[in-house]
C-alpha cells in the first residue's frame, strides 16, 4: 500500500513539476532564447529524485532549509543537464522548484500512509495542474496579443519566437503600430464611434428597460405573464436570422452606415436581459416604501425616479456594465450594416484592416489591444457587478 | 373606486411596457415573420432598393452673355432592372427668369418648369437640356441656379412587397446545397462545442470552489475569454495558429513534436492513426470546436460555480465522517447537486453554439469544412447575394430552433424552478 502511495506521489509531483518547467522553457524560448530540446525525461527524473529526497527527509531539518537547499540542487543539476541558458533562466528554474517544494510540505512518509491517500494525491496535484493550465491556456494568447504588437513585421519574419522587447528603442519606436493606426487607420475615430454607440446603447436601453422592469415588477395587467415568459425566447432567437431582414429594411430606410441605426438594433436586442435582470431585482425593494411615496402623492413617474431608481443603484449599474461590455464587443451587425470606413465601430475596422493581406500583424494586434484593453479594464475594475449580473441575467452574449 | 384605481394600474402599466415592446417587436420578431416572406420570393441583393429617378444638374454658360445660361439635366432610372412610371419633374428658378426653349413634355408656370416624363424602362437615361435667360438682360448668378435642386418623383414597385412567390429556395436549400453535410458539420461544431465547454466548465469550478489562493483573481482571469471582443480573440488565434509564421507551429517544430508546420485552421482533413486503427479527423472543424470551447468554457464555469457555493458544507464533512474517497464525494454529492443546471446549461450553450456566426466567420469564413448553417445564411445572403435563399436558411434555423425549445421546455422547463 505504502509503496503504491509513494510511486504514485513520485510520479505525480515529477510530472507536474515537468510540466511548469516545460511551460517556463516555452516561455523563455519567447523571449529568443534558443533551446530545441524540452528535456521532459532527464527533468521528470531528477524531479522523481526530488519529490523522493523529500519525503525522505521529512522533518530531520528545518522545512524551510530543506526547501532552498532542494531546490538549490535540483537547480544546478538541472543547469548541467540542459542546454546552455542565461542565468535569469535558471534563477526561474529555482523560484519554480522552490515554490514547487514548498507546496509539497503537507507529504511525508507518515502521510502517505493515510486513507485514500492516493485519491487525495491525485486531486491535490489535478488542481496544482489545473491551475496552471487554466491560466497559461487562457493568457497565452492575450500575451501573444500584446506582445506582437509591439514587434516588427520583420523582426517576426526573421524569427518567429521572439517576441522579446528592445528596450534601448525609443518609445515612440516600440508604441510604433499604436502610432501608425492612429495617424494612418483612423483609430480615434473608431474609438469614438464605438465609445458613442456604446454609451448611447446604454442610455437608451435604461431608458426603455427601467419603466418596463419596474411595470412587469410591480403593476398587474394583461399580458404579463405571456411578456415575462416570451423575454426569455426572444433572447433565445439568434441574430443571424435576424439580419437578411433588417439589411433589406434598413437599406430601404437608409439606415445603413448610420450610428442610429446600430443603436436601435443594439437597444433591441439587449432590451429582454436589461428587463429581466432589473425586474428580479426591483421585486426585491420592499413594497411599502413605494406605498409611502404614493401616499405623498407621487406618480408613477415619480415613484421610479425618486425611489427605485436610487434604491437599484448597484443593479442599474451592472446592468449598464453588461449592456456596455455587449454593444462595445457586438460584431456581426456592425459587419452587415457598415460599409463606409467613415461609420465603422472598433471590431468593425479591425476586421477591415484583416481584410487587407498586406497589413502587418502587429497593427492588427495593436487594434485588438485597443478594442480588447477597455473591456478587461472594465470588467476586472467592476467585476463583482458584472458577474453577479452574469449569473442572474443567465446571460446573452 | 377601486375598480378605477386597477384601471389606472393596467393604463398605467402600458404606458411604461408599451415602448420596449414595440421597440423588441420591430427589431427582433417582425425580422422573423419578415424571413418567411422574403424565403419565398426570388430576390436578389441588388434588388432590394425601391427605384428612384435621379437628376444631376450641370450649369453652363453659354457665351459671353451672362444673362443666358443653359442647363443640362442628367436624367436616370437608378434601378437596372424595374420600370419606374410616370416620372414628374420639377424645377424653380428666380424671379425674371424664364426659360427659352421647352421641351414638349414640359411646361413653365409661376418661375417652376415642371415635367411629365411618362415611364422610364430599367436603365433608363437621358441628358434633358434648358437654356434659360433673364427677362430683363441682367447677369443670371450661376451658384443660385446650382443651389437649387431638381425634384424627381415617380412610381416604382418596392420589390419586396410584390405577390409573386416561389418555392425555388427551399428546393435550392434541400438539394443543391449539400444540405446534409451541412447539418451535420452545424451538429458536430454545435454538440462538441457544447460538450466540452461544459466538461471545463465543471473542471475550472472544481478548481475554483476549493481553498486556494488567489481564487477570486482566478476567477476573474477565468472570464477572460469570454468578456473580450470575439474579432480581437478571434484574430489573436488566427495569428497563433498561422501554419507559416504562427506561434504555436513555430514552438511545435522548434521542439523537434511535429516535423511539418499543421494547417489547423485551413486543413479539412487530418489523418490520424491511434492503435493501428487509421481514421481521418476534420481537422478545421476541430480548431473552431476549440475555439468555441475556449471562448465559452467560462460561462459554464460561472454558473456551475455559483451552484458549488451554493452546497452546504455539511454534506461533505458527512461524508468525510463516512471515509468517502474524493472521487465519491464528487459522484455522490457533487454531481447530483449540479445536474440540474448542467441540462439548463447544455440548452442554453447548445442553442447559442447552433446559432454562432462570428467566430467561424472570424476563423475561417466558413472554409475547410466549417460552413455550418449560420455561416450558409451569410455566404447565400451576401456572398451570393441571394437574400430569398438566404431568407429559406433563416428559416430552417429557426424551425429547428423552436424544435429545440419545445424539447427543452418538455424535458427540462420544469425543473428549471427547483434551481
């Protein structure tokens, strides 16, 4: 038992501990360093000797000592063993190790004998793993993202692993893309014209969605279980069957290339989220505060400007979060209705700029960094309103 | 009395809904009865602007006399292909001035010529000349007579509200558009999309529910790919994936895993032997099913955590006095507890991902193998520019669609109360 513990434990720590050390190797091979070789089996092995060295020792030294010093070796075996790399890379090597070991602190040999010892081996280094891969899975493309953006079509060409940034250029020689597509592409103007649609999707969708949440909330009347229920279907129907129609409509209309014409369509179709997310919570502001206001005379109009709009502060503004974050990313109207680069949006003319063979990637991905940047910003600032309008809205994209 | 007042409620209560409504109406379902007429009619992109007659004026001098000028109108029907009838024309100039010579079709009145042009055929065009001179031998100021512009009206049929129907587009959709691969690519892309989107969504909520550091930033980096804007994503994985010069292919044979740069997003076909068994792997179709993963893995993750939490600790701790492994707890607590909003989830995601355009677009445009039936409403629509046979692929969407829902609704609407 105790054996198949300790193999168990062994081979799971090395692996994970492969694994980080791959995705550091991959990561400074980025920064133009050149290695060819993973090394994954002499790393697994003396990974084994490690995690072994270890439990071995248990609590002879001092947990702390045993840590750097572990590390301090496996650190020099691993220099020799690999090829030949700069200092800065075997510095990461330690601090991975030494943040490896310390995570294994919980494990002796009088631990391994425990219940279920393997289980627990597996889940605790599945999470370990999970972790990691979560988090380089999603932020590796949005490292390579801002990274590209400040290379050179030539530099790439010449070799396409180094994204390493040179330092000793000036600012504007590494900011140069963001010059180019300001001055060249019209990005201010994008970013206003997408800035205005937002905003304005978010004014006028207020503006419709509150009275309506705070009628199918409170009033009784005819229809509003059939409205309640037919929200939830409408934000069911796709646009892609929406836009043949609304392409020819507006086309006839002349609305087409025109800003108000997105914003109707963007109004439209975040109306049934708005109203829903802020019906559920209107439902939640105790009745009898709206009784006294009646009871000073108010009208309806009055009751939801002075009393629940500023008792649903919190939920107005995750809501306006949300429908902000959907009109700034919304691609495939603004793809159908504009043709004109004088009324593009943001992704719009990102997605024009792709159009053209011959433009440098790194304005491309200069243009992502711009459109992509406010929304993280955003969304990591408010997140708590944001994620808690997710989950209650169940969400339109 | 209080009949009145719950008058006044249901008043009321219109005037509040009434605006969204009709707003929600107009842009959201009359598109969708709009798609049934339009699936009918043979109609084509450059069809659907109503015909107008165009006037372009050009002023000229005529000689050295200023108190003469000739103007040519530049007359046309802007419709290559529909008749518009009886055509009406109009112009006003100052005071003094009149025109020399008048067309037959025209008369001056009151310092307007106005014109009956009758019907002008399809492409119609014609230069429409008047020399006008000033009554009183004064210099005529060109600018005024520029500035003012012609009025043109005329009737033309909007080709859209036409009643001559046709069934040629649904015939086209079933058997001239490879209709059942299709299908099956939109099934594919739509149930792997969904499948493995909510298995990392269970495993990033596993990881997340547990006693870690830092778990709030995880959370938060977890919602990445799912709040940013798709064409940015979209085209970050265009770049990472680009067979000559892209990222991950570079890294794969500067490692010595792959001798040849994969074409993940351009190759239909990948041959791949596991076991000895040899079998061919639809390798574009594959790539966007991982983008689609990635992209929507953390809505899954959202929901599926906020029911984690939502478990009362004490049954795990019972279970603990029980000596359940780690995995029965998972089986026997856990997932029970999350079935529920998994199958809503599985709707939810399985409709979206049936529905998705952008990122496939984004991709691939719908090339080596990806055209499902939301890329097909596009490339028939504007691509072809046949909007009726783009209309008859909304159409099926849709029908399909709302066979989806009411299976969701009989299987799984009730329990959508106990969550």
């Amino acid at each position: 038992m105790k054996f198949k513990s300790l193999a168990i434990f062994l081979i799971i720590s090395s692996f994970f501990l492969t694994c980080i050390l791959s995705i550091w190797k991959i990561m400074a091979t980025l920064q133009g360093l050149s290695f060819t070789n993973l090394n994954v089996t002499p790393v697994f092995l003396i990974g084994i000797l490690l995690s072994l060295a270890f439990v071995l020792i248990g609590n002879k030294i001092n947990s702390l000592i045993k840590t750097f010093l572990l590390s301090f070796i496996f650190s020099i075996l691993y220099f020799y063993l690999n090829e030949a790399s700069p200092y800065w890379y075997i510095l990461g090597v330690f601090l991975i190790t030494f943040f490896f070991t310390s995570k294994l602190k919980k494990y002796s040999m009088q631990s391994l004998k425990e219940d279920f010892i393997s289980e627990k081996i597996i889940f605790d280094f599945i999470t370990l793993f999970g972790i990691v891969f979560f988090a380089f899975v999603i932020l590796f493309p949005f490292y390579i993202m801002l990274v590209t953006s400040f290379k050179t079509q030539i530099a790439l060409l010449v070799n396409p692993l180094d994204f390493s940034l040179d330092f000793t250029k000036s600012l504007t020689e590494l900011f140069k893309s963001y010059f180019v597509i300001f001055e060249t592409y019209n990005f201010g103007r994008y970013i206003l014209i997408s800035s205005a649609v937002s905003i304005g999707t978010v004014i006028v969708t207020l503006l419709f969605a509150i009275p309506a949440a705070y009628a199918v909330a409170r009033l009784n009347f005819f229809g509003k279980n059939f409205l309640s229920t037919s929200i939830l279907i409408i934000y069911m129907f796709p646009a892609i069957v929406l836009v043949i129609p609304l392409y020819t409509v507006f086309s006839q209309f002349g609305l087409r290339n025109s800003i108000f014409g997105l914003l109707i369509v963007y109004t439209a179709t975040t109306l049934p989220v708005a109203i829903y997310m802020l019906q559920g919570y209107f439902k939640s502001i105790p009745k009898e505060i709206e009784d006294a206001g009646i009871m000073d005379g108010q009208n309806w109009f009055g009751i939801i400007l002075r009393i629940i709009i500023p008792l649903s502060l919190p939920a107005i503004a995750s809501v306006a979060l949300y429908v902000f974050m959907i009109a700034w990313n919304e691609f495939l109207f603004s793809l159908m209705f504009l043709d004109s680069p004088k009324s593009f949006t943001l992704s719009r003319a990102i997605q024009y700029l792709s159009g053209d063979a011959e433009t440098p990637r790194q304005y491309l991905m200069a243009g992502s960094v711009i459109v992509t940047l406010p929304v993280l910003f955003i969304f990591i600032y408010f997140e708590k309103y944001l994620v808690s309008g997710l989950t209650a809205g169940s969400v339109k994209e | 009395m209080s009949d009145s007042l719950s008058k006044l409620e249901k008043r009321t209560a219109y005037t509040l809904v009434l605006p969204a409504v009709l707003l929600v109406f107009a842009i959201v379902l009359f598109p969708i009865f709009a798609n049934v007429w339009i699936s009918f009619k043979d109609i084509e992109l450059k069809d659907i602007r109503i015909p107008e007659p165009r006037a372009k004026k050009i002023v000229k001098s005529i000689s050295e006399n200023q108190s003469e000028l000739k103007i040519i109108y530049k007359l046309r029907n802007s419709s290559l292909i529909q008749e518009i009838r009886n055509v009406q024309f109009q112009d006003k100039f100052p005071t003094n001035v009149s025109p020399l010579n008048l067309d037959s079709r025209c008369n001056f009145q009151s310092k307007k010529v106005v014109c009956n042009f009758g019907n002008w055929q399809a492409k119609y065009r014609e230069n429409f000349e008047i020399t006008i001179q000033n009554n009183n031998g004064e210099v005529i100021d060109k600018k005024i007579i520029k500035s003012q512009k012609p009025i043109l009206s005329g009737k033309a049929d909007n080709p859209l509200l036409t009643t001559n129907f046709t069934l040629e587009n649904f015939k086209k959709v079933f058997y001239e558009n490879n209709f059942v691969e299709l299908l099956l690519t939109t099934f594919y892309f739509t149930f792997f999309g969904t499948i493995g989107a909510i298995i990392f969504g269970i495993l990033a909520a596993q990881l997340v529910n547990q006693n870690i550091q830092g778990r709030t930033y995880m959370r938060g980096i977890l919602l990445f790919p799912y709040v940013g804007p798709v064409v940015a994503l979209a085209y970050t994985w265009t770049l990472l994936l680009d067979p000559n010069s892209g990222t991950l292919n570079a890294l794969l044979v500067n490692f010595n895993i792959i001798e040849q740069p994969i074409n993940l997003l351009g190759q239909k076909y990948i041959t791949m032997s596991i076991l000895g068994f040899e079998f061919k792997l639809r390798l574009a179709l594959t790539t966007v099913i991982f983008f689609e993963i990635w992209r929507y893995f953390p809505l899954a993750f959202l929901f599926i955590l906020a029911r984690l939490q939502a478990i009362p600790q004490s049954l795990y701790e019972a279970a603990e006095v029980d000596g359940a492994s780690p995995i029965q707890k998972f089986i026997y607590i856990t997932l029970p507890q999350i079935t529920a909003i998994i199958s809503i989830l599985f709707m939810i995601r399985f409709i979206w991902n049936f529905n998705k355009f952008e990122d496939i677009f984004l991709l691939t445009g719908g090339a080596s193998g990806t055209r499902t039936l939301p890329i097909n409403v596009y490339q028939q629509g504007f691509a072809v520019s046949d909007i009726g046979m783009g209309s008859a692929v909304s159409i099926v969407i849709v029908m399909l669609l709302l066979s989806f829902m009411v299976i969701y609704f009989r299987l799984i609407g009730k329990r959508a109360n106990e969550v």
